[in-house]
C-alpha cells in the first residue's frame, strides 16, 4: 500500500493501532510485529512522529505500552509536524487520543483543482537599474513622451504600447523561476546545509544505533524545525516592510484635490476636466479593484502624512494581497505591475504621462 501512495505523493503520514512493540520508540520490549515494523521503517526511510517513551495503550490490568504509531515520510519535516497526547476520557477503547498538527499547508492553497507548474518572477535577482534603462530607452525609442493625446479612445493604444514595453523589459532583466506545489518561498540556501546536516546525524545513527548518536540527531532536527520557523517569519516580515500597494494604489486613482483648469473641446466645446483622461488611463492598470482590501476605522489615516505604511498595513490585509501575487504565470502582467508599484516605477512613469497628458490638453 504504501509503494501505491508513494507513486502519487512524497507527503505521507500513517497513523494506526498497529499493535508494534519495540525499544526504538521507548517500549519495554520488542514483540514479532515491532520488529517486522521497525525494519520497514528503515527500509522506507521513514520518520517516527511519536514522543519517545510516552505510553498510548493501557489495559485493564494498569499495564501500558507504546502499540499506536504515527510514522510520516521526510518530506512532511518541512511542515512542522507536532505530535501530542490529548488528555481526554474515550469511551469504549483503551488507547490514547492521539493529534497531529500540520503547520503551513501551502501545497493545499488550491482546492479545488491541481497545482500545476508554472513560472513566476524572481525579484530577488532583478537588476532594477538596467530595468528602468530599458524602459526609458523604449519610451524614447518610440517617442511616446511626445505623442499628443488627442482624445480618450487613444489611451488604449498608448496603454498597450506600455503594456509591451513593460514586460519586454521584465523579460530581460527579471530571472525567472519555476513554481510547483513543493515550492517554498521562504525557503533559503542555510536551510539547505541545514537540513543536508539533520541527514547526515541520521545517517549516523542508522549505522550506529546509540542513544548518544539518537539524541544528537533529535536535537539537531529539532533546531531545523526552530530555523524553518524563523525563515518563514523573516520571510513575511520583510515583505511587510517593503508593502506600499494599497497607498499608491490610493494616491494614482484618487481624484485631485485642488480645483483643476477646464478645457474646451474644440470639436463640440464640451468642458472636459483633465483628470478624467487620466483616469481612463490609471483605470487601465489598476482595474483590479480586489487588491485594495478595505481598511479598518483605525488604520485610515491621511495619505499626505508622513506616516509609513508598515504602521497601519494590518498582516491580515497583506496575507491577502500576497495571496493572489503568487505564483504568478511569466507572461501575466498583474505580476510585474505589483512589484513596480513596491518599487516606486510605475507611479514615476505615471507622472510623466500626467504631464504629458496636461501639456496635450493645453495645446488643443
């Protein structure tokens, strides 16, 4: 059954009265089924989840024993798995309520269908100077600086145009990887020596089975599980530091305060306010009204101030921005417009076609 499973999933974890007795998980004594047991677990280079020595099965008579086993493969290592004894009375069986705890299921994010691989940028190896290169020598080279907007209509062409240069620029200088449902994000190369050391305390062990090499195995396990905790918290901690979507987001599709100048139509000399151009043309890079989740009364305060926005961005908010980030497809567009809005690029390039738009409007 479990050569079956295995052809499907490296996530397995078995629990189960298997009446297995045996000294390796802190019985007593070693019957014909630990033993049979305890050969499989080693030929399936499997990890025993129970607390060493902690009895799960007492009998009429006071006696206990360690019968009930929860063996998982090494892959689950990475979600942290917490075994425990529940101290509660059960009817009608002598056996302990045994609870499992699994942290972080990011693999199981998608329900309803089948996480299939797919590429995502990655930030982290960006060249974000030769990137706004790119994108001012491709403004320049196709005179969009200078085009006259004559009308709302054209804004589609000229956001096209944007459009494209943004993502050629994005594809030469932003490294691109792959995403599958193994992939962690906070994942980082010391935990990769790291956990090469908790094998290597395990393979000792296996070739000489003392306490002494079973303890400094535990022990160094249990650091790795310590240090896979701290990466995922400095993981989010620093992308909650550098999290600016929801203000500038605010601040392109906020109308301006101050009384603006109409212009005349000359065609039909219909009044035309000049934000509502740029409107039209914001409209058609932050149509994606989910990502700006309404704040609570406390964390409103004014856009103008000098308040950073690590103060009043609830982690509860962010989790949800970042939750519709990745993984993102190479192509998709939202993807590279979210990290230059993190970056400061996009409300830059945004300013240059205000004015662009107000010189136009001025002229005509």
């Amino acid at each position: 059954m479990y050569k079956k499973i295995k052809k499907h999933t490296d996530q397995i974890i078995l629990i189960g009265d298997l009446n297995a007795r045996h000294q390796h998980w802190g019985d007593h004594v070693n019957n014909t089924v630990g033993k049979k047991l305890y050969e499989k677990i080693i030929e399936y280079d499997l990890e025993i989840d129970n607390e060493f020595g902690v009895p799960i099965y007492s009998d009429s008579q006071g006696s206990s024993s360690i019968i009930d086993l929860t063996l998982h493969t090494e892959e689950l290592l990475l979600f942290s798995p917490k075994w425990s004894v529940v101290k509660q009375q059960l009817n009608q069986t002598d056996h302990e309520l045994i609870e499992i705890n699994l942290h972080d299921l990011e693999w199981k994010k998608s329900t309803f269908q089948p996480f299939q691989s797919m590429c995502r940028w990655n930030y982290s190896r960006a060249d974000w100077t030769k990137f706004v290169q790119n994108i001012d020598d491709a403004i320049r080279a196709t005179g969009l600086e200078a085009t006259l907007i004559r009308n709302k209509d054209e804004i589609d062409k000229f956001a096209k145009q944007i459009y494209d240069i943004l993502l050629n620029a994005a594809h030469v200088t932003i490294p691109k990887v792959i995403v599958n449902k193994n992939s962690k994000y906070w994942w980082t190369p010391e935990l990769t020596i790291k956990r090469k050391l908790v094998r290597k305390f395990r393979r000792w062990y296996k070739e000489n089975r003392s306490p002494q090499n079973y303890n400094r195995y535990l022990e160094e396990q249990k650091r790795f599980k310590t240090d896979i905790e701290t990466a995922k918290q400095g993981y989010w901690s620093k992308i909650s530091k550098s999290m600016k979507l929801r203000t500038i987001q605010k601040k392109m599709s906020r109308k301006p305060q101050q009384p603006i100048p109409y212009l005349i139509d000359k065609n039909n000399k219909k009044f035309v306010e000049k934000h509502e151009i740029v409107q039209k043309f914001i409209d058609g890079f932050c149509s994606d009204n989910s990502l700006i989740d309404n704040t609570d009364n406390n964390s409103r305060q004014d856009l103008n101030t000098n308040v950073k926005i690590d103060e009043f961005i609830a982690g509860v908010e962010m989790n949800n921005i970042l939750k519709q980030m990745s993984p993102k497809k190479a192509a998709d567009f939202l993807g590279i417009q979210i990290i230059m809005i993190q970056q400061d690029l996009f409300h830059s390039i945004l300013l240059k076609f205000f004015n662009a738009v107000v010189t136009t409007a001025c002229i005509l």
